[in-house]
C-alpha cells in the first residue's frame, strides 16, 4: 500500500506531488495520457496566457512580463514532471473505500493508497448546448478546445457563441486574419488591463483581491461566474473593442431551426455587465489606494472603454450571410464519474471543505474557488498544495500503517 496517491499530471498534480515530495511523503502521480494533456491536445496556436509570468512561479523562472504561449506552457509542465513519480498512460476507472486506505481501479491494475489527490481538473471536459445539435449538417462546428487557427475552418463567416475569455480571445484570432466574426456574447466582466500607472493585476494581488476565501463573497454566485476578461500582454479586452474592430455583436444564441438562428435582445446588457464590473474593479482598487495613503498617477484613458453604437440581429439566416462554421465558447467540465457517488453533490461535482472530501483520505487540488479565488490557476495551485500535503502528513500520522511496505513510485 502506498501512502499516497495523485490523480493527474496537469499543473495541480505537479503542485501536488513537489508539495507532498517536500513533506516527505512517498507517492505515485497516475496520468491517463501525458504531462499537460489539456495544454497539448486544447488550446489554440495563438493562445498566450492572460496573466504575465511573475504570476506564474510554479513553471520556473521566467521575465515578469512574460506571457507564455501553451507550447510553452507544456515544456515547462515537462521540467516539473521530470522530478514527479509520474506514470503516463494510467486511467483511473474507479476510486472505493478499502478499509482504512481506498482502492483504485486502473488501466495497469488495482493500487491501494492511504491517502488519495484527485487533480484530475474540473475544466477539462468540453460542454456543448443541445441546440448544436439542431445546426444544419453542412455547418462545422468546433468546440473552443477542438479550434487551432483560422485556417482550420472551411470559408464563410463564423458564429462564435460565447464571449468570455475563450470566445473573445478566438474572436480576435479570426478577425486577425480577415474573417467575418458574429459574436453571440453573455454577461461577462472584464478588468482594464492598468489602473494608476500600475498594472491592474498588480493591484489585485496587492490587495487581496486573489485571497478572498468564498466565505467571504457577499454574493456567492460569483463562484460559477466566468473569469473577468483580461487579454494577454497586459492590454484590455472589451466587447465594444471588438465590435470597433468589425465583429458583429448579437445577445445570447437561444434558437436554432434549420439554418435560422435567434437571439435574445441582452447585447446592450452584456456590454453594460462588463463596463460595470471594471467599474467596480477600478472603485476597489482606489479604496485600497486610500486605505495604504498613496499617491499614484491619475487613471489612465483605456481604449476598451470608449462606448460603440451597437444594432445587435435578433435573427440571422446562416446560408444568407453565409455562416460555413460555429465555434462553441461554451465552456468545460470535470470527469468525476470514477469517484464514488458519496464524494459527489446532485450534478456530479466534488463535495468538498476547503478542498477535503466528505471522507476521510481523499482531498481535491486545482479545482475553482477550492479554498480562495486563485484556487483556479498557477497562482494559487502551490498554495492549496502545500495545504493538502500538510493535511495528508496529519492524515498518515494518525492513521494506521499500511499493512505491506510501501510501493516505491518509479520515477517516469
């Protein structure tokens, strides 16, 4: 029996295993496919992280301002792998209560483990709308983690749905290249890429903004909101900003009959949604500008801001324009149907408490808000690992030994 288990080599598992590796403490990283699949296999050629690269001190020294690119993403997920106990090419099919320890059901076999992380990720699992599937026949559709580039898509025009990072960020890669984008947007706020001659990130960390624990939301539904948009290279992105630079602009896609489309009438609210919460970004970072009695620079005129008539379709004939294929920005999932049903809620997401299972042995890492708002990302993944690591110790101290000697990981 082995003391403790890791599911998943992404950027959580990583986090995980150096985490565990400094307390010590023997264990066995399992990965279905490769180190950073979803970064290999689900993103786009021109994407580029959003946040720059002293955000990012888990994947190794880099310049602060850096913005890395997916390919580079993986190499350095790769170096990181290289000093894991990493095993490649193991599915975990099945995850069960074992006595004092848990049993996994794997590809190469049963394991038994003391202590188990699930760093499989909750956003790796593509979701599409059930009116994909009322599209005509001759229209290709993408989801955004099957996209690479422009060129991938046969001609005519594009109807993106979705306009939160994903979407946004696809809408600019197409229009870069001369193609005619239709974007179907959805309430999603943004945050101006500076703010008093410092880059707004800055004043976020600064001020706690990525600490807040969701006990702490006067409004929870903040949660299972998209991230604010922030485009890469530290410059801001809006949905007006795209409209200026020719992408058409409709509100949410509610219909689809053969080659009509709807839409609703909420393009001039969704605007509004982001323009409000980079107010509301701007008014906190000026209280805490205050608070601390300094002295910055005026706020500094943003592109993104300046407002643009818009005259959102309601309706649109796809063989008209015409529309060849859609791009689906509609988000991801988690695959957790290996866990057993008393770790899941309702919809078949992990119930946890600060990122514990309900059951004693088992913690989550990587997953959002797990226990603060970096939860999510390469900020915050070495922060609730280095936790989990301290709860497993506990764990395995007070626990029972395992009955045989430890399985020695072989390192991959």
């Amino acid at each position: 029996m082995i003391d403790c288990v890791v599911v998943g080599a992404g950027p959580a598992g990583l986090a995980a295993s150096a985490a565990l590796t400094r307390r010590g403490i023997g264990h066995l990283v399992l990965e279905r496919d490769r180190v950073g699949q979803s970064w290999r296999d689900q993103r786009w050629d021109s994407l580029r992280l959003n946040n720059p690269g002293w955000m990012n001190p888990m994947l190794g020294e880099q310049p602060p301002g850096t913005y890395l690119t997916a390919g580079e993403v993986v190499d350095r997920l790769e170096r990181l792998a290289a000093a894991c106990p990493v095993r490649e090419g193991v599915r975990v099919a099945r995850l069960a209560p074992d006595g004092p320890g848990w049993i996994l059901v794997t590809s190469d076999g049963e394991l038994r483990a003391r202590a188990v992380v699930v760093a499989s990720g909750g956003e790796n699992l593509p979701r599409l709308p059930q009116l994909a599937r009322a599209l005509p026949g001759r229209v290709a559709q993408y989801h955004a983690a099957d996209y690479r580039n422009p060129g991938q898509l046969p001609d005519g025009a594009i109807l993106v749905v979705g306009s939160a990072q994903s979407g946004c960020q696809i809408a600019e890669d197409l229009l870069a290249t001369g193609r005619q984008v239709i974007l179907a947007t959805s309430p999603v706020g943004r945050a101006p890429a500076r703010h008093r001659g410092r880059d707004t990130v800055e004043w976020l960390v600064a001020c706690g903004f990525f600490d807040q624990r969701p006990q702490d939301l006067p409004d929870p539904s903040v949660m299972t909101a998209p991230q604010p948009l922030l485009a890469p290279g530290g410059r801001s992105m809006s949905l007006q900003a795209l409209a200026r630079a020719g992408v058409t602009l409709t509100g949410r896609l509610v219909a689809v009959h053969d080659e009509q489309v709807s839409f609703d009438d909420s393009a001039q609210a969704n605007v509004a949604f982001g323009d409000a919460f980079a107010a509301r970004i701007r008014a906190m970072l000026d209280q805490a500008i205050e608070r601390a009695a300094l002295d910055p620079p005026p706020i500094e005129p943003d592109d993104a801001d300046t407002p643009v008539e818009l005259d959102p379709p309601t309706a649109l004939d796809l063989r008209a324009i015409p529309v060849g294929s859609v791009v689906w920005c509609t988000g991801y999932t988690g695959d957790f149907s290996w866990l057993p049903p008393a770790l899941l809620d309702a919809g078949g997401r992990p119930r946890h408490h600060g990122g514990a299972a309900p059951l004693p042995g088992v913690w989550y890492v990587g997953l959002r808000w797990l226990s603060h708002r970096a939860s999510g990302n390469f900020l915050g993944f070495p922060t609730d690992a280095a936790a989990t690591a301290e709860a497993v110790a506990t764990h395995l101290e007070q626990g029972p030994r395992p009955a045989s000697p430890a399985l020695v990981p072989t390192p991959r």
